[in-house]
C-alpha cells in the first residue's frame, strides 16, 4: 500500500525563533491526524536544530531543502549529507524547479543529489515538473519523463518520494486541475519499476483545494509551499477530508 506523505518547504522563511512559534501551534493539531500519513517540514538550514529536538517523538518529521553530492570539500555554501543527519533530518527536497532556475541545478547535479541523499540515509523528494511554455506547446510529457528518467539513473526506488509541481502553478495561485493533476501523477508512476513509490502534487496546495486533490487516486501526498508557513493552514491540508 502506498504512503501518503504531506511535506510543507519553507523556502527561505522562519528564523528558528519562527520554527518553534508554528510548531507551538501546529503540534497540538497533529493528535487526531490518521497515523499513516507522513508529515514532514522541511525548513532552512539554520532551523532544523532547533526543529529535530522540539519534533523528536512527535507526528512530523524534519527535512532539508538541499544536499550536496560530495561528502566533503571546497563546496563553499554547500552541506552534506552526514551534516544533515548528524541533526536528526531524514528527508531532502531534491531538483526542486527554484534551484533549477535560479542556481544552475541540472537533471545530472539533480540524480548525483539523489544518490548522495540514499548514500546518506536520507529519503529524497524528487521534484519534477514543467514551465507554461512547455505545456503550451505540448511538451509536458516529454519534458517530465525526461526527468524522470535522467534523475533516477542508478536510483534505488525503495527510498524515494517524488513530487510533481507544475512550474506554473508554484507560487502563482494557479492550480493544475485535479484530474490533470493525477493524469500526470500517473505517468510519472508509469515510468516507474517501483510502482509504490508515493507521488506527491504540489503547486498552490491550499485548505480550499487539498480535498479534492487528495481524491485522485494516483495523488499519493503534497508538498507545500507558500500554505505550510501559518500553522492553522498547513494543519488543514495535512488533516485533509478523505
């Protein structure tokens, strides 16, 4: 059976002083969610001290937004993974489409993060997905399992999420309809060996919509952006109606 798991990036918010303040009210809001969804907050480097101790036998779980593919060296600005799980992180976000356009991040940095992350211990969230331009001409397809495909090269898929986040609909309000959404879910599974990978949508999530998103039946989760930064917010997408 395949796990659902609701994720929320905090992108370049919350000091750690801000971390502990949501958790203060998004904890308590965890204890009627069902157990099997995951729950995790992948929050700046500089917050997830302070997030793995205040979460340690809690509902959620810490993830970064980054990791090197080296486990050491002149990588100026850069973190590894023995880094990352010397702090009690277990999951990485991965290609996310802001580090591909603002920070040169290639579908080959792309899979060696990948690989680095396993290596490490860490599950990775892969994130794929296309510009309106590529759907416009009709290339969403080609151009999302071309990703697939390059990142995943020597990949183990027993320890993966990927999240599919439609380019065009990050951070614009616009949201991929929900039946086009999971189409696109279930070609990524397609071109998958491991058929349980969970898959995630994410792309404007919101407590309006997440319902109805969740419904689709090859939407295994979400990952959250501009939504998971207020603590009443997130946890009505993580307590979705099923």
């Amino acid at each position: 059976m395949r796990r659902i798991v609701i994720a929320g990036n905090w992108k370049m918010h919350k000091t750690q002083a801000d971390s502990l303040a949501f958790l203060n009210g998004f904890l308590p809001q965890l204890e009627t969610t069902p157990e099997q969804r995951e729950v995790i907050l992948c929050s700046p480097f500089t917050a997830l001290t302070s997030l793995s101790k205040t979460l340690h036998g809690s509902r959620a779980m810490v993830g970064a937004q980054n990791i090197h593919w080296e486990t050491s060296g002149a990588y100026t600005g850069e973190v590894s993974g023995e880094m990352l799980t010397e702090l009690g992180v277990r999951y990485v976000i991965v290609g996310h489409s802001e580090r591909r356009q603002y920070f040169g991040e290639t579908d080959k940095t792309v899979n060696l993060r990948l690989k680095a992350a396993q290596a490490s211990g860490l599950t990775p969230i892969l994130c794929v997905g296309e510009t309106k331009e590529q759907r416009d001409a009709g290339e969403t397809e080609t151009h999302v399992v071309g990703q697939i495909e390059k990142a995943l090269a020597g990949v183990d898929q027993s320890k993966l999420i990927i999240a599919y986040e439609p380019i065009w609909a990050i951070g614009t309000g616009d949201t991929c309809a929900s039946d086009e959404a999971n189409r696109v879910c279930w070609l990524i599974r397609s071109q998958l060996a491991n058929k349980d990978v969970p898959i995630q949508y994410g792309g404007s999530v919101k407590p309006g919509n997440v319902d109805e998103i969740m419904a689709q039946p090859d939407i295994d989760g979400a990952l959250v952006g501009g939504a998971s930064l207020e603590a009443e917010t997130f946890a009505r997408i993580v307590n979705y109606v099923s």
